[in-house]
C-alpha cells in the first residue's frame, strides 16, 4: 500500500469532502483533514524545512503526522479564512503570518498535485478573467458591461434585454438569515444612482431553453442538463424544483473547458451554460471549486470517483 499522505484543507463540517475521504478511506489511501484558517496554530502543528529537493518536515493535527515531502496530493475544498483571535493588530499580523507560513508551504510542496492550487483557486475567482478566457477561447459569451457609472449601465440595459448578477458569490444575509444574491432581469428604468456605490456586472439575457452544469475533474467532464420553472431566470433559485438530464458534452467543447482550466492552472471546474434551442452552450461562469455533490447524486454522475482517482494518483499522471 502507498503509504503518501492525500492533504484535505476544508472547513469542520463539509458533506461533500467527506464523501472524497470516505471513498479515499475505502481505498486505503492516508487522510490527513483539517481546516488551515480554524486549526492552526492549535491543535494544528507545522515544522517545515527547506532542502534542495523543496520542502520537508512534518504536519501533524493531534496524532496524524503527515511528512510534508511525502505529501501525494492536497484537496483545496473550502477552507476557512486565516482568523484574527483575541486583540486587533498583533492578531491581524499572526493571521497574516499564519496566511504566507503554514499557505505558503501547503501551496510549496514538491512532487504534490493540487486540487486545486490555491492561488490558482484565487485568481479564476475573477469574473472578468474568466469572461476574457472564455472568449478568447472562442466560446459564446454574452454582451457584458462592469461599471460603476448608472447612465452606462441605464443604456446598456436599454439596448438589451438585461440580467445583473453579483461579481462574488460571498456571504449574505436578509434579516439575520442567509441568503443568496441570485441573477435577475432588470430593466433601464431600474437603475438609479446606487450603481455608483460599486462595480455592477450586467450581461445580455441569453434566450435560453435550459442550464448545462459541466464539472471537470482532471480530463474527464461530467455534464447535465439542469430545467427550472419557467420564467427562471437563475436556476439555483429553485433547487427544490428542478429536474437534470445526464449529457455527454460535446467534443469541441470538452476541448475548449480544458484548456480553460489549463489557461488558470486548475484541475477542477464547474462550469454554468445556457443553452438556446439550435442546441448552442453559452457560458455564463466558471467556479473553480463549485459544488457538486447535490449533481452526482440527481444526475448519477461519478464524481466522488473522478476526484478519488485525481486524488489517489497524484502527480504521477501528470508528469
């Protein structure tokens, strides 16, 4: 049995991690998880030394130790931010220390695939970088317009019929209670001078008959029509009413997804589409850590597989 550690940097409570690691353990393939903002310094311990061949040195999180030049692959899901304790300035310059320490040996580690690399993770993260990528790439993109400057954005959404959709998908609440900021119609009779308080994307509304959500794991792509009500403009909306249709993606376009994902070095996408009725896939996004396990389940689609596989392989396919 290969002995070499699969690194899991996720929150405390991530369901879809924990079907990875189930399936890892199945195939008794060491896990070390923990969640880099929550867990270091305490209970999380790191003693990393520099060598010609990279980093070396130990992780250990209670009484799993993992030799950090063994480590086979790192599972980027949904860790925490680095976290400010007790007090403001020295506490802002340990989280910053513990950010470039223990982050910046994680995204060192030699001979390690990353799923994905963090600062990669990061930089696909901008809307805009994505948009220019996917046009470059030749695939269909919508009219899109950012701007802070409310006679643009009244004009634009003039000229088309218009969608305004959130540049991050962050943290929201309405009335103390979690909430999303979803896609939605808007009309140049709408717009009113709080367009000026921030950077707002709009983009031409795609006559669209449903939503393709791709997933790219490594090479492979698992793809599923997704159908909401109608009149829905942001399916994810509606998740209790919708319906999925397992696809094969087009050759063509498993070709363009990849060297997207090659463009931001990635090796996990998933990617939104709508599709008009002559069949054509417009791209509406990428996230490059995404959900997923909501899709496997509706659409029977492998991905715990696919990500296992990734996983358990390392970089040993990808030399």
């Amino acid at each position: 049995m290969d002995g070499r550690p699969v690194l899991v940097c996720t929150e405390h409570e991530d369901a879809t991690a924990d079907l990875v690691i189930a399936e890892l353990n199945r195939r008794r393939v060491p896990v070390l998880r923990f969640d880099p903002g929550r867990d270091f310094p305490a209970p999380v311990t790191l003693t990393a030394h520099l060598k010609a061949s990279g980093w070396g040195g130990r992780l250990a999180a209670g009484e799993r130790v993992a030799g950090l030049s063994a480590v086979r692959a790192l599972y980027h899901r949904r860790p925490s931010p680095y976290l400010m304790r007790d007090g403001e300035q020295a506490a802002r310059f340990a989280a910053q220390e513990n950010r470039r320490g223990l982050g910046g040996v994680l995204g060192a580690l030699p001979g390690c695939l990353y799923l994905s690399h963090p600062q990669a993770i990061a930089r696909a993260e901008y809307k805009p970088a994505q948009l220019d990528v996917a046009a470059r790439l030749g695939l269909k993109v919508p009219a899109t317009l950012i701007t802070n400057d409310p006679g643009e954005a009244k004009a634009f959404c003039a000229e088309y019929p218009a969608i305004y959709k959130p540049l991050h998908a962050g943290a929201y609440e309405a009335g103390g209670e979690p909430a999303g900021i979803w896609a939605a119609p808007v009309e140049a009779g709408e717009v009113d001078g709080a367009v000026s308080h921030s950077a707002h994307l709009f983009q031409a509304r795609v006559p669209k008959v449903v939503d393709v959500r791709a997933v790219v794991v490594g090479e492979q792509v698992f793809s599923a029509r997704i159908t909401a009500p109608p009149g829905v403009v942001d399916w994810r909306a509606e998740y209790q009413n919708l319906t999925y249709e397992p696809i094969t993606c087009p050759t063509g376009m498993r070709g363009a997804l990849l060297r997207f994902l090659a463009a931001f070095g990635l090796h996990f996408g998933a990617f939104d589409f709508a599709e008009t009725g002559d069949g054509a896939w417009w791209f509406l996004e990428c996230n490059p850590n995404g959900q997923w396990a909501w899709l496997e389940d509706a659409a029977g689609l492998p991905i715990t597989n696919a990500i296992a596989d990734l996983l358990e392989n390392g970089a040993s396919q990808h030399e």
